[in-house]
C-alpha cells in the first residue's frame, strides 16, 4: 500500500491541498475495505485461537494471535456449520479467508471461509487415536515382545546413513564391543516418503537373513520430524517383523508409536546400542574372574584325586600275593568240583537203575495185553446188546403195523367200502351232491368216474 493517495479529490480541482475536500470516516472505511480486499484477496494464516465469541447469530467472531502481533476474525453461520472438531481456546488453527475491514468501527479482520487444526495439536490427537487403535488390537500388549540377543552376530540399523544417530551408535559399539557386524540399511526419517521408505527397510532386513537384531530409529527433533515413526504402517511392519526390533527415536522424553510397537523402547540411539552391546571390558573381567575361578577349582579337584590315590595306593596289594590267594582257591574249587561230580554220578547211576527197575515192571507189552483182553471181552457184550436191540425194535414195529392197519381206510376198503370224493373234496352226505354231477369212487382196487342220476336222501 506504500505510495498509494488514501485521499479522494474532488473532479475538476487542481489538486492542491486548499481546494482538496476532507475525507469522510464512512469514505475512509470504505475505500481502504475495498483496497485490502483487492490487494490481498484469499490468505492462509496460522495462529493461536484466543476470545472464541459464539452469539446467538450463529456467527463466530474469534482472534488469531501469535507471539508477535494479533487480527480480529469473522466466520460467518454458514461457514462454520461444516467444521468438524470444537474450536477451543489455545488451539492452534490454519484458517483461509479474505482480508477486510469492519467499516462501522474501522476494524482490520480476516473474513474466514475455512479452518482446521493446525500445528501439534491435530498430530497429537492423531497420536492418541492410533495409539488407542492399536493397543486395542493387542499390538502392545507384553507377551508378543521378543528378548534381545544376548550377544547379537548381526546387528541391522534402519535409519538414514548421514544423519547423528547412526554416528551415535557406531560410536558406542566401537567403544563397547567393535567386533560386532553393523549394517545400515539407508532410510528416510522425515518428510513424506520417510515412513514408506522405514517399511521398506525393516522388510529388506527381514528378507536378507543377515540380522537376529534391528534398531529402527533417528535423532531427535519436533513432532512433526518424529511423525513418520508415527505412522499406522510403520507400526504394523514392525509388528509383523520376525527380527526383534529395537525402537530408538529422538531424546528420552520424546514418545512415538513405534516406541509401543517394538520389543524394546530405547530412550536414544546411543542407549539402544548400549542395550545390544555388552562391555567388552566387563565382558573381559568377567572371563577373567571365571578362568580365576575355574584354575582354583581344577587345583582342589587335583589335590583330592591325588590324596585318593595316595590312599589307594596304601591299600594296594603286591599282585603275585593276590595270584597266589586266587591259585590257591582255584585248586580248592577244583578239588571241591571232583567230589561233587563223583557223589553227583553215584546218585545218578542209582536213580537210572530204579527208574530201569520200574520201567520193566510196567513195560507197555504186558499192559497192551491185558487192554486187549478187556476189548474183546467189550466187542462180545456190544454185539449181543445190538442183535437183542434189533430183536425188540423189530417186535415192536409188527405190532405197531398191526395197529396201523386196523385203523387204515385202506382196510376198510378191502371189507367192500368205496370212497366217494369230488376232486379234493370228501362226499360224506348225500345232501352234498347234486344230480348231473360226477364223482370219483376209490375202491381197495382202483377207482371210478361216476354221474349222480338219482339222490336217496332217506
């Protein structure tokens, strides 16, 4: 606005200061209004919410300062009906709107069109929300996480390769135990591809085989720096790495989800290698101590076997004395083997002979004998049972055929008897028949077809 006439001549004056016509305060306004509109049309700004006014207007009138200067600012009903969060006072906000000037009161204010959280406010409840999100899922939770190697054989450190913190850690292997494996797999750790970038590199290490340790981490700096170990996909790579992994993000008050993810938070890189590091000095006295120790062991162990051999070597006979003791009970059990062979075979021959005694007194000759006596006398008696079985079977079944046949049709037939039937069916009334009809007679001899001409039914 530097050089510009904020004063309005009237048309046809010469334009000196004592024909000039003085401004009024509603002109003024007006014009100044109408130049800040047109020379700054929409802006950005960033500040701090302070004197959030709501009055039944619906509108919200609000000022937006910082540490160095402050702007009264409008935000019309229908403009903040599609605000999403409740602005609060501190809040810190990026608003878009137009400059402009309250002409009734002569008050420079921002117009706002737009707003949104703005700063570490908004990063911090995005912070919350997922750290939420995620120890619901149980990704924090104690018994997932996996021990540190005690000494690691390879230690993979995902971080950016020129940045204080790989240089931190270099230096505190090298001083603590330099025979260590490091290597670095380069990562971004901040900007937009930071996180894309961290993924990549945790899957790389796993992918390679090399590792049995990862640290993830970097240097300190703002929450806006950290953000990308703030990321869901950072956590989740993490949590799904087979490697341990070791967090190390920024200074020891500085907390990021990866830091709730991993298997061990470090405070700083330095200490991550601490942890994954032992002294090697202390390692050092430690095996010293050990071998003190092990050399006074082997020392006592030494002199008690030789104190035992010193007793045993007291105890210890001259081995011919001991061959002669054994010779002379050899001969003893030799002596004492021959007299128990001769009783032995003495008993033995006096058994055979009694048992040879008995074996002829029962010999199977004489018993055959006497059991073939017994079967023939058995066959003789066997054969008489069955003729004088036979005899009475056969008296028995000619009085039952005597029986049978006095009761036989057959019999009664043979006296001049017939049997008159009609097919199947047995004529025993004469009321069963009818004349026309033929019948058969069975005689004792044979039979007959006879027609029924006449019925005698008296």
């Amino acid at each position: 606005m530097q050089g510009q006439n904020l004063f309005h001549a009237e048309p046809g004056s010469s334009g000196q200061s004592d024909s000039q016509r003085p401004l009024t305060v509603t002109e003024l306004n007006s014009q100044t209004r109408r130049m800040l509109e047109t020379r700054f049309g929409n802006v950005r700004v960033e500040g701090e919410l302070s004197g959030l006014a709501k009055p039944g207007s619906g509108h919200w009138y609000f000022t937006l300062k910082d540490s160095g200067a402050q702007i009264r600012c409008a935000m019309f009903k229908n403009r903040n009906r599609s605000i999403r969060f409740v602005p609060a006072e501190g809040m810190q906000l990026i608003v878009r709107g137009r400059v402009s000037l309250y002409e009734g009161r002569g008050d420079y204010q921002l117009i706002v069109d737009h707003m949104e959280e703005g700063g570490a406010g908004a990063l911090q409840r995005a912070f919350e929300a997922l750290k939420l999100k995620l120890a619901t899922e149980g990704l924090f939770n104690a018994e997932r996480k996996r021990p540190l190697p005690t000494l690691p054989s390879h230690i993979g450190v995902v971080t950016s390769p020129t940045g204080a913190a790989i240089r931190d850690i270099l230096a505190v292997l090298k001083r603590r135990f330099p025979s260590i494996p490091v290597t670095v797999i380069p990562s971004a750790v901040q900007g937009k591809e930071a996180a894309n970038e961290l993924v990549q590199g945790i899957e790389r290490a796993n992918n390679s085989g090399l590792f049995d340790v990862l640290i993830v981490g970097r240097g300190g700096g703002s929450l806006e720096d950290l953000w990308p170990f703030n990321e869901e996909k950072v956590a989740r790579a993490i949590a799904a790495s087979e490697i341990p992994i070791v967090s190390a993000v920024g200074h020891e008050i500085d907390f990021t989800i990866a830091d709730f993810v991993a298997d061990y938070r470090a405070p700083t890189p330095s200490a991550a290698a601490e942890v994954l590091s032992p002294d090697q000095q202390e390692t050092l006295n430690r095996l010293s101590l050990l071998n003190r120790k092990l050399q006074a062991l082997m020392k006592h162990r030494l002199q008690v076997l030789s104190q035992t051999l010193d007793n045993t070597t007291l105890r210890l006979r001259h081995p011919g004395e001991r061959l002669r003791e054994h010779n002379q009970r050899l001969e003893d059990l030799e002596i004492r083997l021959q007299q128990s062979m001769t009783i032995a075979l003495q008993a033995n021959t006096a058994k055979y002979e009694r048992l040879g005694d008995r074996l002829t007194l029962s010999s199977p000759a004489r018993r055959i004998e006497r059991m073939q006596g017994q079967l023939n006398l058995l066959q003789n008696q066997l054969n008489s049972s069955i003729q004088h079985l036979v005899k009475q079977k056969e008296s028995h079944l000619k009085q039952l055929s005597g029986m049978l046949d006095t009761v036989s049709p057959l019999a009664t037939l043979s006296r001049g008897y017939s049997i008159v039937a009609r097919g199947d069916e047995f004529i025993r009334d004469a009321s069963q028949l009818t004349e026309g009809e033929q019948v058969t007679a069975r005689f004792s001899q044979g039979s007959a077809d006879c027609n029924v001409t006449h019925i005698h039914k008296d």
